[in-house]
C-alpha cells in the first residue's frame, strides 16, 4: 500500500534540506525521518520531495484516495494541504494532538479536483509546545499489478561514483525491501569490483547484486544488458525494471516512487525521474521533455514544462505530458519489453529518446513523475564540440527516418546552417565530426552492427588530427584581449556567409581571449586566432584560423550533404526494416558474446 515516504532532510549533505521541508515561522530540527517543531512555529512539506502529485495519480491511475500515516509526539496540529494548477493552496484534512507519545495520527484526501494541477503536502505547527511527526507515509488501498522489481545501473570507468550510488540505495533499507536484484553492468577498464568499498556495498545489499561485465556497448548496450538478464525466464515473472546511470547522486524514495505509481497506472506506461543539477542541485534541468525530430534536437520542454528551474521558488503544480524520458532514472514495465522489444544499439545518445517514441507510438505513454528526482551532471557545463556529438547527430538521423515523416530537406538545411558555423567558428573537428555522422547514417542499419564500437573508436581517432579539440590548463593560455560580443544578428544567414567569406580571405581581425558564455559563432569568427574557454570550466581551448583546411572541409561538406539530400529517404526506409531485427532478443545476445561474463 505504501506508495510514498515523506522524508525531512537529504541522504546526504551536499543535497538542497530546502527540497525535502522548510520552515516556515519559528524553529525546527529536521532528520531523515521525522521533524520536530520547537513551539509556535511552523514547517511544511511544500516542497519537491515532500510533495505528492496528486494531478499525476488522477490522470494516470484509477486510485480515488490517498491516505497519509504518521507518528506524533507532543502537542500540535498536523493538516493536509493541496494546491491547484494555479498553484493557490488549499486544506484538505487535519489532526490536532494533545501529550502525544508516539501517536498514530491518519489524514486522507480525495483524488478527484487535481485534473489540470495540484499536489499535496503536509503542515505542522504548534502553540506552547513542541511537536516531533515522523514515519509519514503516504499509502492507497487500490490494487496493484503485482511484480518484481530490479534496477539495472550501467557504469563505464565510473568506479568510486558507482560504488558510491549503490551504497546510497543499499543504506535504506525500505527501498531494498521492495527490490530483488539489482543489476551492474560495468563496461569499463577499471571496473567497480576493485574498490575497497565494493565487497562491502555487496554484503549490504544482500546477496541482491549481480555484477555483469562485458566489453563497452555503451549506454544503451549497458542497459539493455540489465533488461536481457531479466527478461530471461517467463514472461509472468519479468520484473519493473528501474534504469540509472552511475554518476548520480540517488534520492533512494525516488526508486519505490516510480515503482508503485509504474504498478497502478490504468494502463502499462514508462514512468520517469527527472533530472536535478549536480552542480547546482536545487535546479531542476526540465520537467518533462519532447524531441525536435526535424531539427535533430533533443531535450526540448513540452508545452507548458519549466526548464533551469529553482526548486525553491518554482512549484510543478501544472501537470504536462512527456514525450521520453532519459535513462538517468527511469523505469520500463516489462510488458511494453514483451511488446516492443529492446532498445537499438545505438552505443548511446537517443537510444532512450528512441525507445521513449516506439513506446508512444505502441500506445504506452511516458510520465514523468514529479517529485521523483536524481542529481546529474549539468548539461550546460557540458561542451557541445566533444566526440560524443558524433552519436547525437548520428542517432538523431536514425531516430528521425524511423519515427517522422523524415523531412530530408528540412534536416539537410539544420546540417548545412550547423556546418557552416562549426566551420567559420573555426571549430574544424566538430566540422568533421559532423560529416563523419553523416556518412555513417548513409551506410544504412550495418553501422549498427558490432554496437558502436568501432565507430566510437573512429570518430576519437579523427578528431585527435585537430588541435582544438584539446581542452588545455588555463594558466597556460596566452593573455591576449578579452572580447565581448554583439548582440545575435538579426539576418544569420547574411551573417554566415559574411563571416565565412572574412575567414577565407583573412579579413578576421587579430586575436581575442573568449569567455565561455561569449562563444557564439557570430563572434569567435570574427577572428584569427581565439582563447575560447570550455564550458566545463576545466581549462580552454586554442581556435586558429587555417584557409585550406576551411576550403577543403568545406568541399566535403558539400559533396555529403548532397549525397545526403539525394540518398536519405532510401537509407530511412532500410531502417525502418530493420528494426525488428535490431532490437531483437537475437541480435542483442549476438552483441553481448561469449565474452559476457555474469558474476553473481
């Protein structure tokens, strides 16, 4: 029955406390599992892990009541707050309590005015005296489709991360109870079973690990590993497979989050966590998120979504539909794997935005659940010009020739606009990069024959013939003039053009030492020579204005996109026939060889 804790303070110190309870007027103490409430204050749960997403449970699942227990100790008022989509709260139930020793206390709400918006959460506040509420839980009466449930963690050369996620799942003790394997994919050269804390970690999960290792298939070849162990025996015993990546740092409430709300939706759907900064850990990277297919882009909000949002000051109470959900955390129920299969071996990048749309275009939507959240890595301190743009733009082609209409026209044109400006911006790798994902999109579905392997090692190898693609340590940099930009151009194309022919002829002015939110086309190729600082903020990178190289990448883009514009329709058809065969049981096994080894 249990479908949700409320939980007063982060696992960890480095987490937002603000995310889980604030207080509101006077003084409280906050530990994991309880609050307590000096005299004539008050706190409340009006936050994002402290809220239930009452809009989400309506729409999705036939659950009419949600009931909430508790422990009370003292003396003070416990109630039962809701919003609405415009975010206006309202109260809903409450209890008072007089001397209490470790009282029960119940609270319950109807699910049937949350359509649109609106999530609960509770208050607590007190008079004379003081008030501690603790093991709150937020429990429903209805039925559930009873299963198994597993987590499958994917790790490349992430070891102490890795170790570090599974010690924070295998600490409460609640979430593991709901578990019954948790799966390990490890794809690196220095694997997770050689750090100290790992035969640990392994003895606190009790006997639930199975540790996998195999050669690199990357993040989607690393997942669907998890997914081929446990769907292996009868369908009726296949497991709610819950996906996360390594790095993360884990909300372990978030994992029996997505598993009891997977387990009474109406209908099988995959359900979400979403994605908080790490660096900045009480923003929120998008509420719910959509692919532009006939721009190559991912990750954009859907109508009505927020994006680089302050948790603190932002509340999710209008609800909105995703169309995917990332593998940072998300869970896949096994009857959409029974139906649709796995995902493609698309080594990584959109193998979850693909796997997302088929779901869709089968009838299983995706919901991303408020409130059931993982901290990842920024995305904004992330470089756009590193060889992991191969596979994006890669994929991006594939996904878009089997899941639109494929405007050939309208995805050579972005390709030509993006081309274009990797090249005057003097960013030749990137350049090549592209070109590169290209020519591996027209050779049709046996690019994806050994995973992405090869072609993760041939993009690596061409992009080290450019120098910068070399991120270097900033007290190295020559000083040269800081430069500031102008604002975006209101004729680009014009502007391209323009700055192409200045960096032909030499008219590009001197030298310039760029900061990294200055580095738009329009500006860095303005120059010869630029010191352009890496998003990452780790160091910079050295950008020199080289004609022939600029005349002879050039040459090959045009005969590509040519080639391109002529040849794409035919090669999406040959994908689209494929897919049964690429994300068969079959070709995966093939892919994960004798040389996958299960240590259990």
């Amino acid at each position: 029955m249990l479908v949700q804790r409320t939980l007063f303070a982060p696992p960890n110190d480095l987490e937002p406390a603000e995310l889980y309870a604030t207080t509101e007027r006077g003084v409280a103490v906050a530990e994991r599992g309880r609050v307590t409430v000096a005299p004539h204050a008050l706190v409340s749960t009006n936050t994002y892990f402290g809220r239930f997403p009452a809009s989400y449970w309506q729409r999705w699942t036939p659950v009419g009541r949600v009931r909430v227990e508790a422990r009370a100790h003292g003396t003070g008022r416990v109630r039962l707050m809701a919003s609405d989509t415009a975010g206006d709260a309202r109260p809903v139930d409450g209890v008072r309590v007089s001397g209490a020793v470790a009282e029960p206390i119940g609270l319950h709400a109807t699910l049937n005015r949350f359509t649109d918006g609106g999530a609960l959460w509770l208050e607590a506040d007190t008079e004379a005296a003081e008030l501690t509420v603790g093991d709150v839980r937020w429990e429903v009466n209805d039925r559930a489709r009873e299963r198994p449930a597993a987590v499958v963690i994917c790790t490349y050369n992430r070891a102490d991360d890795c170790v570090a996620t599974l010690t924070t799942l295998a600490a409460d003790v609640e979430c593991m109870a709901g578990l019954d394997t948790v799966y390990v994919v490890d794809q690196g050269s220095d694997p997770v079973s050689s750090r100290t804390g790992f035969d640990a970690v392994k003895q606190a999960l009790g006997g639930k690990l199975r540790y996998l290792r195999q050669p690199n298939l990357g993040g989607a070849g690393g997942f669907t590993r998890g997914l081929y162990e446990a769907t292996s025996g009868a369908a009726e015993n296949w497991p709610y497979l819950v996906l996360m990546d390594d790095d993360i740092a884990l909300e372990p409430d978030t994992v029996p989050r997505m598993i009891a709300f997977a387990a009474r939706t109406e209908h099988p759907a995959i359900v979400g966590g979403q994605m908080l900064q790490q660096l900045h850990p009480h923003r929120l990277h998008v509420s719910a998120e959509r692919a532009d297919l006939p721009h190559l882009r991912a990750g954009r909000p859907v109508p009505g979504a927020v994006h680089d949002a302050d948790l603190t000051s932002t509340s999710l109470d209008t609800r909105v539909n995703a169309e995917y959900n990332a593998w940072w955390s998300c869970l896949i129920p096994p009857d959409i794997v029974r139906e649709i299969g796995y995902p493609l071996p698309l080594f990584f990048q959109w193998d979850d935005i693909e796997y997302g749309l088929r779901a869709r275009a089968a009838g299983y939507p995706t919901v991303t659940l408020p409130g059931a959240g993982v901290w990842h890595a920024d995305f904004a301190w992330k470089d756009w010009d590193d060889w992991p743009r191969y596979f994006s733009l890669r994929n991006a082609l594939i996904v878009s020739a089997v899941h639109s209409d494929f405007n050939v026209r309208q995805a050579t044109k972005f390709l030509l606009a993006e081309f274009g400006r990797y090249l005057v911006s003097m960013r030749y790798g990137l350049a090549r990069t592209l070109l590169m994902a290209v020519e591996d999109f027209l050779r049709g579905p046996q690019i994806l024959a050994d995973g992405g392997a090869q072609a993760a090692a041939a993009v690596r190898k061409a992009r080290a013939d450019y120098p910068e693609t070399v991120v270097h340590p900033a007290h190295g940099a020559p000083d040269l003039p800081v430069s500031y930009p102008a604002p975006t151009p209101s004729m680009p194309r014009l502007v391209l053009l323009k700055r192409a022919a200045w960096q032909m002829l030499g008219v590009a002015r001197g030298q310039a030492t760029i900061a990294a939110k200055h580095n738009h086309w329009w500006h860095v190729s303005l120059f010869d020579t630029a010191v352009v600082t890496d998003p990452s903020q780790e160091g910079v990178r050295f950008r020199h204005r080289n004609p022939a190289l600029l005349r002879d990448l050039a040459c090959r883009g045009v005969r590509v996109l040519s080639e391109f514009s002529r040849r794409a329709p035919r090669v999406g058809r040959l994908y689209r026939a494929a897919m049964p065969e690429l994300t068969s049981r079959r070709n995966w096994a093939r892919l994960f060889g004798a040389d996958s080894r299960a240590h259990l």
